[in-house]
C-alpha cells in the first residue's frame, strides 16, 4: 500500500498554556531565568540508599509536597511531580475556559512517560513484608493497584482534572511526551474531540539510575553534549503541560504546526548509525508544518551526551538544515529526563518563540568534529518564527515537532 | 451532551493467540462450538525472529510479534509499510517483577537487556527492526480501557492520512511480588490491520457515555484472567458473526461497535454466519 512522499500540512493548533517543572525549578519563569542565565540544576547523585557516582537533575520539595486527601489514591512520587506542575501558568484556568466551551467530553488527556510510577513498585519490593502465614507482600500503604501499572499517570490527571475524553498514558521510552502532540493532533484534526491536555511526567528511581549505568550510558561528571569528550548522560526527572485546542480563524499566539513520527528500524538501545530515523521524523514534522527547514530559527536537540546520539543527530541536522540554524540540547541544564523531556524541550521551544532566547549547550568546550555549524554551544537571542524539538527513544523510536508563533 | 463520533475502518487481517488457543483459526472453532486444539505449544514463536532471539524473547514481546506478523499476512500487506499502535494494559509484567527484584536485592546486577526491554515500547521497538519498517509506531496504556483507546488511536491514524493501520493488544502473566497487586494470568495477544477500504468486517465504533458491559463470550471466559480480556467483546463477536461489542473506553466512556461482516465471498465469513444463524 503506498504512502504519500511526504503528509500533507496539518490544521494548525492553538497553545493556550504551557509549563515545565525541572530541576531548575518550578513553572517557565525559573525555567527561562536558568536558561538566560546558564545555570545548571544538575547535583551529585543524593537519590536512593545506593547513589551511583554521577549527576542528576532533581526537582526540589518532591518529598514535602503530599498529593491532595482526596487523590491519595495515587499517591507516589510520580503523581506528586506531575500535580506541582499542573498548578503552574495557567494551564488549570486555560482547562476551565475550555470545559466551560466545550464540555469536559471533547477535550482529551494524552500524556507521556517512560516508567510512571514504577517508583513506588520498587518501593513496595525494598519494603515488602511477610505475614502470620509467611506470604510476602506490598507494605499495605503501597497495596494500591493503580500505581503499579503504566496508566498510573494518566489515570491520575483524568481524577485531578476532571476531564472525560479520551485519557491515554504514551509510553515509547524518550519520546513519549512528544508523540502526544502528534496523538492529540489526530484527535483533533479527526474531530474526535475539541481541545487536549497533553504533556508528561518522569521521576528518578532505580529503574532508570541502575539501567542505564548497566548499559555503559551514565557519565560520572555533568554532561556535556555534542564534546568531543563526552562520555554520557547525567538523568533527570520533570514534568510539564500544553494546552491545545483547535485554531480559530484570526488566532494568534503560539501554536503546534507539525508533527513527524518515525522508526529506526535498527537496535533497540543505539541509534541508527546514519540517523535514519531521526532525518525522518523531522522531515515529516517540516511537510506537516509546510515550512522549509530554513523557516526554522531553533531546534532542541535530543542532544543527551552518549557518544552514539550525538554524533548522529549532528550529522543528520548539517544534512537538513542551512547554517543558520541555532540548534542546542538543554539536557546540561536539566539532565535527560526520558519521557518528560519531550514537553520539557517542547516548552524551551515555546519560550524560545516567546522570548526570543535560543539556549546554547552547557558545561561543553570541545565541539565534536561531527557538529556542522548549526550545533551552538552559546546562547543567542533572536526574534524567530518557528521552533523545533527532537525527541528520540529506545526502540529507535522517533518524533520531531514544529511550532510556531503567528504574530497579533 | 456533544453528538456522538462515527469512526470506521475495515478489519483486513486478523492475529490471535493465547493459552490452549495459538492461532485464530483456533480461537474461531472453540467461540463457535467449544472444540479445542488438540495440541498447543505453550509460548509463542514469531518467525520475525532469529530462532535464537526467539527462545529469549519476553513473553510479551514474543506474543505481539506472532500476531502482528499473522496479520499482515492475512491481510497480505507487507509489514513495512503499516505504522502501528502497540496496546498493553501492564507491558511485561515478568520483566517488571526481576526490575524491583533486582533494585531491591544487588542494583548493580541489572542485566543491560533486561532494562531495554523493560520500556512499554520494547515489542513495538523489536516489530519495527524485525520487520524493517521505518513507519511510526506507538506504545500506549489506558488501564482496563487500553485496547478501546488503542483502536481509537489506530482509527484516527486512517482519520488523518494512513491508508492501513496496525493495531496489536498484549498482556502477559503477573509475577512475584508484584503479582500480588497486579492480576494477569497467561499470554494474550491479537492484532488487527485495519484499513480505510476494502474487503473484509466493517467497524463502526462510536464513543459514547455509560460503562455497561455484555455478559463475557467464549473466548472473553477462557481468557478472562489476562489483563488484555478487555478487547475479546469485539474478537468473541467477529469470531461468532455478532453484530456488536461494548468496549470500555476509561471510567465513565465505552466504545460501542456495530460490526458489518463482509459478504460471504471467503469460506471463513459464510461459516461464521451460519454458525451465528
């Protein structure tokens, strides 16, 4: 069955909120203050009894900031990060509009995470007790279904927001909280509903500490992407929001204008050695946003310090795109924070497009010799159009996304 | 109340397989008359995979990639070309279980592989590099409304420019600790390509509120205890020739199917309408 070459253009979205909450702190304003100002929120590994030597990007307050009584239900620290982001710039008000407008059915909750509360699991194995008839079991405040189950999250914000559409949790590794601009898109263009929650919540555990340290992937210092001396990532844990509804005529504002979405078709820890998948994902975002890759004035980059991602993304961004690209990876200022980083970064390229602050890369020196001129380790400031971020994923799984600003 | 979205698509190809039940042939002769297999081999064993990759595959990978691939081929599209939507409820239960085991007791003997197939992605990671195909794919949960939301999923894909789809829904057996808290029990998995024209049963699926669910078919008993039972109302009726099946779609919604079986032009459809009378 033949594709079409390329998507055709998709019905432009309105971003009427967003927010990411990171180690830098919590909503945009302590985001773009440590940006500008390139201050990193890596610290030395303190998570865990067992801490590996390396760095992390960990949200402050975590641990003092309980769940409401009324959802304690899913409680764990996954849920706990995921509700301090939802109560940041607007986007509840932005819900309420919406509900108001459309009614909670037509709005859909679409949200991306790697490990979800997976957290309390390990919890409930290091805490496990054995009873009079010597089963070993939960810890009864941890015998909640719920959490231990990838859904967790989503499930979680269907019950804090109230919303009755369609509620989906996206789990493909880093870049599931970029695919669910592409999911909610579809719904929208589809007409299935009005408008979409979509955004995407990763905390620290062992899980993610311990698997990628076995996988030779973790550096001991803070990374350092596209440095020729890399010698991998620092993790990181986050959570963030977009609130997106169909665009009305005459709209202006921040808006999503494309999605691409791709497989590398090649391993399920390296990335494909010519960056196969990655040229495809961000070539499909630029036909759906109908844009030339000249168009674009900054891209995010996946960016995540391991010498196989950098090199490769390199290359395929020197491919697709003129010089005068600004294209950064901000994972030295909030470590790689899997499937969060898809709204996280996605939120550095609205403030980008807000702002007209185009990040650089931190703590690196030494360009790698495969880094065309568009890999920038300064910040820049610049008046742009549009904004790109590349999330990529275990599996070789794949997603790029275009957004853009239509002037008042 | 906002007016209720038709969404439609035609089932070009049909995967199946769980416990006593390894293909969908079988499956179809056990809802129709009960009659079992004589034989069954007791784990799947995707041709996708080199025969040694194939021993050490996860069970849930090893299960979505044998109905994935029977699909295609009984849809007789190249696997390469489909994008595709991975449905499952808990991902691999087992793989989850030597997680926290591992963390709890020696940390820094995760095995590498282990944690790569750890990822709710990892059978849609290994269908994409097996089969080649360089088209998206997706991995999602929505509880015990994944399989709904994931057919909501695959039908806006052909909504919004696929011409073919693939849908694959999986779950595997609880494990350990966890096992406590989290019931699975046994393999179950099925896949569907889904195409916006063409021969086969026609899908009409609309959203709409409420949660009621039908009494469990054949196929919903026998595999009543793995987490993805939630998807056998549409498999219990495209097997018996039932005109509808009530998935649920997330705690207040349900997707209800009206289902158009095609005119008897295959062997398969005319049995299934007799049986149904």
């Amino acid at each position: 069955m033949p594709e079409p070459l390329s998507p055709p253009p998709m019905p432009a979205l309105a971003i009427r909120a967003f927010t990411a909450t990171t180690a830098l702190g919590r909503g945009n304003a302590a985001q773009a203050a440590a940006l500008r100002e390139r201050r990193g929120g890596l610290r030395r590994n303190d998570f865990g009894p067992t801490p590996l030597p390396t760095w992390i990007g960990r949200v402050e307050g975590v641990e003092d900031a309980p769940l409401p009584s009324a959802l304690s239900r899913w409680e764990c620290r996954n849920n706990r990060l995921a509700w301090l982001a939802l109560q940041q710039n607007g986007v509840l008000a932005a819900l309420e509009t919406l509900v108001a407008k459309h009614g909670a059915d037509r709005i859909a909750l679409v949200v991306g995470t790697s490990t979800s509360s997976i957290g309390a699991s390990e919890e409930g194995y290091a805490r496990a007790e054995t009873d009079a008839d010597g089963v070993h079991r939960f810890p009864d405040d941890l015998a909640r279904p719920i959490v231990h189950t990838p859904h967790s999250l989503g499930d979680f914000l269907q019950h804090a927001t109230g919303l009755r559409g369609p509620c989906i949790t996206v789990a493909t590794a880093c870049s599931s909280s970029a695919k669910v601009f592409a999911q909610a898109a579809r719904m929208i263009e589809a007409g299935l509903v009005d408008a979409a929650l979509v955004g995407g919540v990763d905390t620290l555990c062992g899980s993610v500490l311990f698997g990628f340290n076995a996988l030779g992937l973790v550096s001991s210092e803070r990374c350092r992407p596209f440095d020729a001396t890399r010698d991998g990532l620092s993790l990181g844990e986050a959570g963030g929001f977009a609130v997106l509804e169909r665009a009305s005529e005459g709209d202006s504002g921040l808006q999503l204008r494309g999605y691409g979405e791709s497989s590398d078709a090649h391993h399920m820890s390296a990335p494909h050695p010519e960056g196969l998948g990655a040229t495809l994902a961000m070539r499909g975002a630029l036909d759906r946003a109908g844009i030339d890759a000249a168009e674009v004035g900054y891209l995010n980059l996946h960016g995540t310090s391991t010498p196989a991602n950098d090199s490769v993304e390199a290359r395929a961004v020197d491919a697709l795109f003129p010089a005068t690209l600004h294209a950064g990876s901000t994972k030295g200022w909030t470590g790689h924070t899997l499937g969060a980083a898809g709204i996280v970064e996605s939120v550095f390229a609205l403030l980008a497009l807000e702002t007209g602050l185009l990040p650089g890369i931190l703590d690196s020196t030494v360009r790698d010799p495969a880094c065309g001129p568009q890999i920038r380790f300064d910040n820049a400031e610049a008046d742009i159009r549009f904004a790109m971020n590349n999330s990529f994923g275990f599996g070789g799984n794949n997603c790029s996304l275009v957004f853009g600003k239509v002037a008042a | 109340m906002s007016a209720p979205n038709p969404l439609s698509a035609t089932i070009a190809g049909i995967g199946f397989w769980t416990d006593g039940l390894p293909d969908w042939d079988a499956a179809r002769a056990f809802a129709l008359d009960g009659t079992r297999p004589e034989s069954a081999p007791a784990r799947p064993s995707p041709q996708l995979l080199a025969p040694n990759e194939r021993r050490r595959a996860p069970g849930s990978v090893a299960v979505a990639l044998e109905v994935a691939m029977v699909a295609c081929r009984d849809a007789g599209i190249a696997p390469e070309t489909l994008p595709s939507v991975f449905a499952s409820t808990h991902g691999d239960l087992g793989i989850t279980d030597y997680m926290c085991d591992t963390l709890a007791t020696d940390p820094t003997a995760i095995s590498p592989t282990k944690f790569h197939n750890s990822v709710h992605n990892a059978a849609a990671g290994y269908w994409t590099i097996g089969a080649g195909c360089t088209e998206a794919t997706t991995a999602l949960s929505a509880y015990d409304a994944t399989f709904a939301q994931g057919l909501l999923e695959a039908l806006m894909q052909l909504a919004t420019g696929s011409p073919a789809v693939l849908l694959v829904a999986y779950d595997t057996a609880s494990a350990g600790l966890l096992g406590t808290v989290t019931r699975s029990k046994g393999l179950l998995g099925a896949a569907l390509v889904l195409v916006r024209d063409g021969d086969g049963p026609r899908l009409h699926a609309t959203l709409r509120d409420g949660a009621e669910l039908d009494p469990p078919g054949p196929l919903a008993t026998h595999a009543q205890r793995n987490a993805m039972a939630q998807m056998l109302p549409l498999f219990d009726a495209l097997a018996t020739g039932g005109s509808r099946a009530m998935l649920r779609a997330g705690p207040h919604r349900a997707l209800s199917l009206e289902i158009a079986h095609a005119a008897p032009a295959q062997a398969t459809h005319a049995q299934a309408e007799q049986a149904h009378g």
